[in-house]
C-alpha cells in the first residue's frame, strides 16, 4: 500500500463496508451492536463502526475447535 492510500484508509466504516471488510453479513452486524457486542457509533442517522472496533469485534470471537 502507498503512503497516500495508507493516510486515506477510513477509520470510520458504514456497516456496508464493515460488513464487506468483515465478511460478516448485515443483520448479523447489527444484532452485534444490539447486544453490544460491536461497539458503534452514530452521526445523524448513519452508523458507524470505527475500524478499531470492528477488529477488536472480529479478534473476540471464538475460535473454531
């Protein structure tokens, strides 16, 4: 990745692209955030998932035996 790739990366993600990075779907994304599982974040009526958060999410799920 370029340096100016690099300093453009959002930390902020709408859950479209938290989903597409995650490959987690939609609802299931959501159902994280209701039962505060993923933290999130809101401006205005939009949702937002900081990229840090999203990785912390990811990192804590269990892993398969």
């Amino acid at each position: 990745m370029n340096d100016l790739n690099h300093q453009l990366r959002a930390e902020g993600l709408t859950i479209a692209q938290a989903s597409a990075i995650s490959g987690i779907g939609r609802t299931k994304l959501y159902e994280a955030i209701a039962q505060r599982k993923l933290k999130a974040r809101k401006w205005g009526s939009r949702t937002i998932v900081l990229r840090s958060d999203l990785l912390q999410f990811l990192a804590a799920l269990p892993e398969v035996q």
